[in-house]
C-alpha cells in the first residue's frame, strides 16, 4: 500500500472540496460513502453555496475550518487547484487526494515539499474499496 493509501485508511476527518448538495455530482455520491464507512465529512462547496452538506457543516475554505483535517479530497478542474493545495498546507493538513483525472504536478510536489503526503489522479472511493481492511 502506497503512503496516500495508507493516509487515506488512517484518516478520520475528510474535507470535500467542491462538496455540495447536489446528489448527482461525483462528489456528493464519493462523500457519501465515505462517510458510511465511517469518515467525518467536512464539505467544502466550490461553485454551489451550501450551509450543510449530508447532514454536516460547510465551510466557505479550508482555512475556515476549526478543526484538524486529516485530509483534504479535492473535486474541482485542475486549473483551480492551486489555492486549494496552498490552503491545505496552511491548514497543516495530513494530506492532500486530487480526484480521478484531476492533475497539478507542480502543486502536488509543493504540498510534498510541505511535508504533505499527496496523491493526484486518484479516486478515494476506489482506493478506499480496494485496500480497506
């Protein structure tokens, strides 16, 4: 098990970015099961403004977060991604997921730079699915 799926295993608070109410989008459907396996969600909504998501509290950013996150899942085109990772290192979070066919090499090597461990082009859903005990 690679160091993003072990991180994933061992997380327990997941920030959703792009994590809004609508149940049709990849991220409502992803956070959602993560949260039935047992994950606190924290949904983080990008485009849609939402008070609550699945029954959590939405935060405008990361930054507005009062809590540890473990770990930040991002679901937003990879041209938007850049603050998103910064906001992460500032946060201190644990590590940094950019969803399946979501890229930002150099962003990616900054969050490792931070100590962060990141994971890019790669579904939480699946990695989870397939490595869980």
């Amino acid at each position: 098990m690679d160091k993003a799926t072990e991180a994933l295993i061992n997380a327990r608070t997941i920030a959703v970015v792009g994590l809004d109410n609508r149940q049709e989008r990849p991220a409502y459907r992803i956070a959602s099961y993560l949260q039935g396996q047992g994950y606190r969600i924290i949904p983080v909504p990008f485009h849609q403004q939402a008070d609550e998501v699945l029954g959590e509290k939405a935060y405008p950013s990361l930054r507005d977060i009062p809590e540890k996150v473990d770990l930040v899942d991002v679901f937003v085109r990879s041209e938007q991604t850049d603050p998103i990772i910064d906001d992460a290192i500032a946060i201190g979070a644990g590590s940094v997921w950019l969803q399946l066919g979501i890229r930002n090499d150099a962003g990616i090597e900054r969050a490792h730079q931070a100590g962060l461990i990141a994971s890019q082009d790669h579904c939480t859903k699946v990695e989870h699915a397939r490595n869980a005990p």
